[in-house]
C-alpha cells in the first residue's frame, strides 16, 4: 500500500514537471529589463505575440514590504511598497497565466516568502542570476550566485518547495562551456522547470559576440527546457528570432534589446512603424495610469538616435503624459480615458460610502465605536500592536483575556472586541482579517484611556 502512495505521488509530481516543462517549450519570450518591463509594455509585447512577459527584476526586499490590492479603478492587482505608497508591481487579467516574476535575490529564505506570496497573481517565479550590474553583485544577487553555488541551489530549491508554479533561473554563460554546463546541472538537479541562458560573460557588453555555440552546447546537456538569450544584434524580425532558436537549437527564444526598441519584433505577420508602435505604448500607459516618470522612460528607450530630432527634442521637455499625448497626437485619447476614470471613481465612492454605511448600521447598539485606522508601518515592534498592548492591559488590571469576533461580507472584515464586559469596534471594512482586530483593539485603548483620542486623532489614526 505504502508503494503505491509513493508511486502516485511521483506520478503526480512528474505530471506536473512535465506541464512546467511544455510551458516553457517553443515559446518566444520577453526578456526582464529594469524599468522597462512595467504592465505596459508587456501588453504590447504580448499584442504583438509574445507568448511569456517577464517581469523588470525586482528586490525581495521590496516585495516584502508590499502591500497586495485590488484597484477598482485601473481592474488591476498592485502590490503597494508601504513604506511611501509606490506601485512596485502591478498586474491584469490581460496577462493571467504569461507573466513571470523576476526576483532580485541573495537569501534563499527571502526568496521564498516573496514566492509563495506573488504566486496567486503570476505564472512563474524567475531567479536572476545574471545582472552583471554593480548594485545586483555587490548584494550577493544576479551575477554573483555564478560564483556562489550553494546559496543559489538553496535559493531553487527552498523557493520550488513554497511554491506550486514553475521556478526558472536566468543566468549568463561562465568562461567555459563545461563550467556552464556543470553549473546548470546543478541548477537542473536543484528543480528548475527552464533555464534562461545569455551567452555573454559577465564582463562582456553588447558589442561582443553572443557565444550561441555555447547555449547550443548546454541544450544538449540538459533535460529541462533551455530558452536561448543574447541574439539582439542579428534580430530585426520574427523570421530572425526563429533563426536564433534554430541555431542554438533551444526550446524557446527570450528576446530583449531588439523588443525594447520595437515590440513587433514578435509580429509574424506585420512590422509596425515605430510612431504606431509608441501609440500603442502610449495607449497602455494612459489606460493603466502609469507614472510619468517610467512613460518617458520607455518612450525614450523606443526612440534611441531620434531623440535628436525635432520631435525627439520635444518629447524630452515634456513634464506630464499629457503633454506626450499631444506630441503623438492622441490628446483626445488621453482625456476621453481620463474622463472615464473621473466618472468611475465618482461612482466607487459613492458604492463605498453608501456600502460603509449600510454597514455601520449593523453595528450592536451595546457597542462603543470610533472610525479607526490600523497602518502597520507605525509599530516598530510585535510588542507595540494595539492587540498586544490591549492584552498586556487587561493582564495587568486583572481582567479577562480580550475575545475578539470577526464578521466578514464580500471579502471585507470588521471586528469587535470584549474587554470586561463591553464591546468595541471600528465601524471600518477592512480586507484584512488580523487588521480588523488591530483596529478593534485600537478603538478599545482610545475608550480606555490608554491610547490618547486626540492624539490618534491628530496622526489621522481616528477619523470620526
């Protein structure tokens, strides 16, 4: 009895391995590249026919002091940095099952919590191991774990245990080919599902030769998928990337430079002049309401030598994406978009208020309430929580344990705490289970005099 559970459960984990694997075969793929590969452009380079985006690479660090949420008004998932409120990533149902994460990393522990948190919102994690650039390798991340292999097979294998998508590694070739090929058998034997190859050295740039005899050497060697990367400079069209694939001999293709300066490099059918091509980048930016900032950005990468033309010149003094519309022509595109998320936001905050209070009202008579706030960023320590100081209180005055019940409706929670025989509440929903406990108990300290009302009132943690 006890073969046949073993002999089910490896059937069960190869049925999965070989999914990952097909997942990754005969794909042409969006290579990461750092602030160019926001929402935006991965929907014009799956538009375009992309079959897999990557994400820019992002810091473990980051990611974990993010906060997840759903935008009403964009119909994205954002992951909110909470310490100043900026977007850190965001993605849609528009690329649900073809966009991977790319984490920046150096701690296998790290690596997985940020795994197995993002993994509801992404198709598969990606370790980078092969940033040669000095912030990623003096951190112990991208290039480094080349030269470190015990920290980056901990790293594969204590993220493939977290989580129940495939993990791939995307790495640069080492001065040979067989300490490539020892180096990737190792990554092979650690669980990756693929194995992204840039068949450059650390220390060489664009201008040299990609080393495609080397990538062909490692597809040989190995079992799991290998996605040939590094070929920009011969490729200008879709014909040219399957001549890449051919001369590797690789599963699938990731393509970056020649993408980022003209994303129907992954149209069979049609190129598209780099006006329309900026149009449609321009069109995303606007739908998603991307920051400013990262718009020129791309819009300048597409634009390269022509940033010295006339028009070119012109883009460079622009100051809002407004102003970028009117140079393409799109100015009516650009407030027609803006004129719907003005009404649709009028109209969330009318369902919210009139939500909020439809659900006030269900509050018991019996209980004591204030419209309190819980942000976890202001407490340094699990000591400093309102539920901590609340339990410390109740302790030290002899009174029972507080108990707390929770309500939740349409994925919202409220929460109620009994402390000595009355109750307290915020009259805030929350998305957050433990935050609606937090606030309750926030609610019961102000009544108790412990927290001072006025003060939390002053700091915007009370708001009625």
């Amino acid at each position: 009895m006890q073969i046949i559970f073993y002999l089910l459960i490896f059937a069960y984990i190869n049925h999965y391995e070989m999914a990952f694997n097909d997942f990754y075969s005969n794909k042409i793929i969006l290579a990461p590249m750092v602030r160019m590969n926001t929402l935006p452009f991965r929907l014009i380079a799956l538009e375009q026919g992309a079959d897999i985006v990557y994400s820019e690479e992002i810091i473990d660090h980051k990611l974990l002091r993010c906060q997840r949420r759903y935008n009403e008004l964009l119909d994205v998932i954002e992951y909110i940095d909470k310490t100043d409120g900026n977007v850190i990533f965001q993605t849609c149902s528009k690329e649900k099952g073809k966009v991977i994460l790319q984490i920046g990393t150096s701690c296998a522990d790290r690596a997985a919590r940020v795994a197995s948190i993002m993994q509801q919102d992404v198709a598969g994690i990606d370790i980078n191991m092969g940033c040669p650039k000095h912030f990623s390798v003096s951190g112990g991340m991208g290039a480094a774990l080349l030269s470190n292999k015990e920290t980056a097979q901990k790293i594969i294998q204590n993220v493939k245990k977290s989580v129940s998508i495939p993990v791939t590694c995307k790495i640069r070739v080492l001065g040979t080919i067989e300490e490539t090929i020892s180096f990737c058998k190792l990554m092979e034997e650690s669980g990756v599902s693929a194995i992204a190859i840039h068949g450059r050295t650390i220390k060489e740039r664009p201008h040299n030769q990609n080393r495609d005899s080397y990538i062909e050497a490692i597809a040989k060697e190995l079992s799991v998928p290998v996605i040939a990367n590094g070929g920009s400079n011969d490729i200008e069209s879709y014909e040219d990337i399957i001549k890449f694939r051919k001369v590797t001999n690789c599963s699938s293709v990731m393509v970056a430079r020649s993408a980022q300066y003209n994303c129907s490099v992954f149209n069979k059918d049609t190129h598209l002049e780099l006006d329309d091509m900026i149009k449609l980048y321009l069109k995303y930016a606007i739908d998603y309401d991307n920051f400013f900032s990262n718009t020129k950005y791309c819009i300048q990468s597409m634009l390269r030598e022509l940033q010295d033309t006339r028009r070119g010149k012109q883009f460079l003094e622009t100051a809002t994406v407004e102003q970028i519309s009117e140079i393409w022509n799109m100015s009516d595109y650009y407030h027609e978009k803006k004129q719907e998320m003005k009404t649709k936001l009028s109209q969330l905050k009318e369902e919210n208020v009139a939500g909020h209070q439809a659900k006030k009202l269900k509050i018991e008579n019996d209980t004591s309430t204030l419209d309190a706030i819980f942000i976890r960023n202001n407490y340094q320590n699990q000591d400093d929580l309102p539920k901590s100081v609340l339990l410390r209180f109740s302790k030290k005055n002899k009174m029972p344990t507080p108990k707390y019940e929770t309500r939740n409706s349409e994925k919202l929670f409220q929460a109620t705490v009994l402390v000595d025989g009355k109750k307290y509440a915020s009259t805030r929903w929350v998305k957050n289970k433990k935050f609606a406990e937090q606030e309750a108990a926030l609610v019961c300290l102000c009544f108790l005099k412990v927290y001072d009302e006025n003060e939390m009132r002053r700091k915007g943690l009370i708001t009625s």
